[in-house]
C-alpha cells in the first residue's frame, strides 16, 4: 500500500502544482477608464485594478462607480489611481500583462500612450463615446481573447430586457428622454441614444426634440442640447424620463417655474432613471430597467 499512497500524493502533487502554475499565468488585466471597468468586470475579465473617480454621488467613497463598485470589491479589484490623476508608477507596479486605455472622455490615458510605449506595456485603446457597451464588449472579447465571455454577458442583458419587458405596462403617451440642469445643460434623448433603445426594448414610444425645433439646438451627440426656456416646448405632453436623476432632481424638475405647465408636472409624470443612467454599461443598464419596473410594473 505504500507505493500506491507514494503514486497518489505525487499525482495530487502535481495538480496543485499544474493548477497554481496555471493560476500564476493567469493574464492581469488593468483598466485606466472606470467607464470602461463595468464592462470588463461583466465579462468576469481578469481585472486586478481599475483607476478610480473623484469621488461624487454616482461613486463609492474609492472613487469606483457605485453600479459595478461591490463586484470590484468582491473581487479584490484595487484602485490603480484616484481622482483619474494619471500615474504611470503606479501603472507599471501593477504589472499588467494588458492595459486599457479610453481613446477620449476625462478617465482618457491617451496622452499618455507614449510613456506606456517606452515601458513596454501591451495596451488596447478604445473609444466608448461612439458606440453601445455591447459593441464595446464585443470589442474587448476580441483583443483578450474573451469573445465567449462577451457573448455570453450581452445574452444575460438581453434576457433580462426581455423578462423586465414582459412584467410592465407601459404608458400608451410618448416619452420624452431629458437631461435636466446636468452640469448646467439641458437636453434631450435621441431614438440612437442608448437609453431611448432601452425603453424603447421595454415597449415605451421615445419621442425626440420636434423637427422644427431643430434651430434651437446648441449641440448635439446622442442628446440634443437645448436651452432651459425651450425646455418646455421639446417636452410637450409626453411623458417625462429624466437621466441621472434622483428623487430630489424629479422635485427640482417639478419645481421649476418654466414647466409648472407641462401635462407630466401637473399629473404626476415625472419618471426619475437614477444617477447611474447617465452612462448605460451593464450594470447601470439594469438598473436603469429595474427603476422604470418599479414604476410601470403590471399590477
């Protein structure tokens, strides 16, 4: 019996030596962008740190968005840097074996490509201001080699659109996307903007700002920027979804003599989409579809 107890330790031996040799290969994965670190923790990517936020109501106290900041802890996922104050020490002592970078937007590490060159670390650049997080994931599967895992979590989103859908009654008026006093603008959803695809999923009508209000228009991206006294006029009757909104913003909303008119103030039509919606990951996506549940919900 003495071999056979000799053969069997040295097997199991050699499958803990197998398993923790394939575990210390394991590829480390370290995200620059937060805005991109929800998707990457979606396709349970081997994330070992995320730069961080200043810290705001859309945040935890780290700086990690609160949509996606318990699966990072969960994970043991630490902080690169914080406050999106760019730190390539800190960046080479994380020792990434691949590192993502934002092509634009204020979490950007773009200017800095050339330092990440000179120490000789794999990056992958991507833009997410262009394009949905299921295209961006798909993106991501593709340069990690995790295609399957992207796959896999944008089915998970889109099951989960379809059974929230099923549980709701939508409201036959139209809806109408705003972006009320965020950072001083106002505007309003486009049909592309992926909010507007998301109630659309869920059996809601989305009305864009009137054609012949095109004149107004400041700016436009998936949101068209208007001014606060024509705020009014591109709402109309429709129902009112207000992004990155709270209960206290949808009071604000309320409160504002220049829409004390509208059809939604005066009968109670104000639906606030949570902070989070501001920008749609997978996370923020299904909280955006759990908020508008809870109002529309089937009785």
């Amino acid at each position: 019996m003495k071999p056979y107890r000799s053969c069997a330790a040295l097997a199991a031996a050699t499958v803990l030596l197998v398993a923790a040799q394939l575990v210390s290969a394991a590829p480390r994965i370290v995200s620059t962008t937060p805005s991109v670190t929800g998707i990457l923790l979606a396709m349970d990517a081997p994330l070992v740190a995320s730069a961080a936020a200043a810290p705001s109501r859309l945040t935890d106290d780290k700086g990690f968005f609160s949509q996606w900041a318990a699966v990072a802890d969960q994970r043991d996922v630490q902080v690169l840097y914080r406050n999106l104050q760019f730190d390539i020490e800190a960046v080479v002592a994380s020792a990434p074996d691949l590192l993502v970078v934002s092509a634009t937007g204020a979490d950007s590490a773009a200017p800095h490509l050339a330092e990440l060159k000179a120490q000789g670390i794999d990056t992958v650049v991507v833009n997410y201001s262009n394009q949905s997080w299921q295209a961006l994931a798909t993106e991501l599967g593709e340069r990690t080699g995790l295609q399957q895992q992207a796959k896999a979590v944008i089915q998970r989103f889109d099951d989960y659109t379809q059974a929230t859908a099923a549980r709701l009654q939508p409201s036959p008026r139209p809806a109408v996307l705003v972006g009320y006093n965020i950072g001083g603008s106002y505007s309003i959803g486009r049909t592309i903007s992926p909010q507007a695809r998301l109630l659309t999923a869920l059996g809601f009508q989305v009305r864009e700002l009137p054609e012949a209000m095109a004149g107004q228009v400041i700016r436009a991206t998936e949101f068209q920027f208007i001014s606060r006294e024509n705020l009014a006029a591109a709402i109309g009757d429709a129902d009112v979804f207000l992004l990155s909104a709270d209960a206290h913003d949808a009071q604000a909303f309320r409160d504002d003599p220049v829409l004390a008119n509208l059809a939604a103030v005066r009968n109670q039509r104000v639906y606030p989409l949570g902070p989070s919606s501001f920008r749609i990951d997978y996370y923020s996506g299904r909280q955006m579809l759990d908020t508008v549940a809870g109002y529309f919900a089937k009785p």
